[in-house]
C-alpha cells in the first residue's frame, strides 16, 4: 500500500489572500469561484492636454475618495510632495494604473510629458538667459472652461506665457477670489473630496499674537471657481503679466 500523499496545504482564504496582495497589484479584490475584481468600476480616462492633478481630482471625484486614496488604491503607499513626484508616481505605477482602469498606457505618458510650450520657453531661457527653468505647479484657470463636461484643467495652463483661453476669448485668472491663492501651487489637493471646478487650496493661515501663522490644519477653501467673473480678452485690455518666471 503506497504512503499517504502529503496533504495539500488549505487554500488562502481571500482575506489572507488580499493582505498579502500589494497595493496596485493586478488584483484588487479576491473574490472565490474565480470573480476576483481586477479592474475599477467607472472608467475616467485622462483628456487630451490635460493636467495630472486634473485627471486624479476628476478619477477621486467619482469614486468620492480623495486623490492619495485613489493613487493608494491604483499603486504604492508613496504621497507626492511636488508635481515632479507625482509625475514619478504615476509612470512608477503606470501597469497597474493602466489595468485597474483600462486605459491606455499612452495616455498616461501624455499626461506626465511637459506641454510644447514648456519645453520651448526651457529651452528660449536656457539658450538667451542661460538659467534653468521648471515650470510652477501652480496653474491659471478659465472660469467658463471649468463649466465644461467633463471639467479639465489644462497642463497648458501652468505655463507663464498661457494667459488667454482662445476658446472663451478671455483672459485666465491667477488667483481664487476667495482665498488669494493660485490653485494647486500646494499638494495639498491630495487630501481634499472636491469636484474639479473647487478651489483645491487649503485656506491661509490665521495670524496669531506678533503677526505669526497659526500651526494647525487648515480647512480648504471651497470656492466655486466657475462663478469667477470672467475676464473678456479684447484688444484694449492687455493681460498681467503674471508672476516672474
Ligand atoms: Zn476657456
Ligand atoms: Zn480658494
């Protein structure tokens, strides 16, 4: 009579399974009788000439997370802190990203690539100036752009010389009315549950005693930037010209 074959170890149970199973791996869910769930639900692909923080502010916006739940979700526990780190993070993650959401990964190199005019006002700075030049992550907006479906912010609008949309004739605004800042020129977005056409600055500081900032999270604005009132581009108005580069 031949020796009892060892016995075959008892399969994971799917919460096992799923604690072993890395954030941004190829399964999301490990669900028995072979469902498992490998992809995100409501698909949002990025849009031509669009921003990253765009795209992750509208993807969070439909799942009511955060933008850093979602990148949690999509890759690795890492928090950008620049626009440059999420930039890495999304091209660090872009298999995962690209098969949790079933875009392609051209689409992702499209949004980390730096617009024309970036790469042309580098090198008009470096070869006539010789300094080096990154663009600001802060960006400029179009308030009637912002009423558009799906709403987009323009990679195009981070950059200095970007001061008119020629779609809406009109001039883009540097500053959220209500809090003063330039929008996205902080990470701080990441934490923020907001649709796209909110103001995603945290509110400044209150000053204490001596004129010093206060220590303590700040709420976030909350302005609607879509009431902006819009700035018309006309012959006989000539733009700002904007912070220095
Ligand atoms: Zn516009
Ligand atoms: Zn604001």
């Amino acid at each position: 009579m031949p020796p009892n074959s060892p016995a075959a170890p008892d399969p994971p149970s799917p919460s096992a399974e799923r604690a072993r199973t890395p954030l941004g791996s190829a399964l999301l869910r490990s669900i028995p009788g072979g469902y498992d769930i490998t992809g995100l639900p409501l698909q949002v692909p990025p849009l031509p000439a669009e921003s990253a923080p765009s795209w992750l502010r509208r993807l969070a916006d439909r799942y009511t997370l955060t933008p850093q739940q979602i990148l949690r979700v999509l890759g690795d526990e890492g928090r950008p802190t620049t626009l440059a780190a999420l930039h890495a993070h999304i091209e660090r993650n872009a298999a995962g990203i690209t098969q949790h959401l079933r875009i392609p990964e051209d689409d992702l190199e499209n949004l980390c690539c730096a617009p024309a005019l970036d790469t042309l006002t580098a090198g008009y700075l470096q070869l006539y100036h010789h300094r080096a030049w990154q663009p600001s992550p802060a960006s400029r907006y179009c308030p009637e752009c912002l009423t558009q479906e799906p709403t987009a912010w323009a990679a195009a609008w981070r950059n200095p010389y970007t001061v008119i949309c020629p779609t809406h004739a009109a001039i883009l605004h540097d500053l959220c009315p209500s809090c003063g800042q330039r929008p996205f020129a902080t990470m701080s977005w990441l934490g923020q549950v907001a649709e796209p056409w909110i103001c995603p600055s945290r509110r400044p500081a209150p000053r204490g005693r001596f004129g010093r900032p206060k220590r303590g999270v700040r709420p976030f604005c909350g302005h609607d930037l879509r009431t902006v009132t819009r700035q018309p581009a006309t012959d006989d108005r000539r733009p700002d010209p904007g912070p220095t580069l």
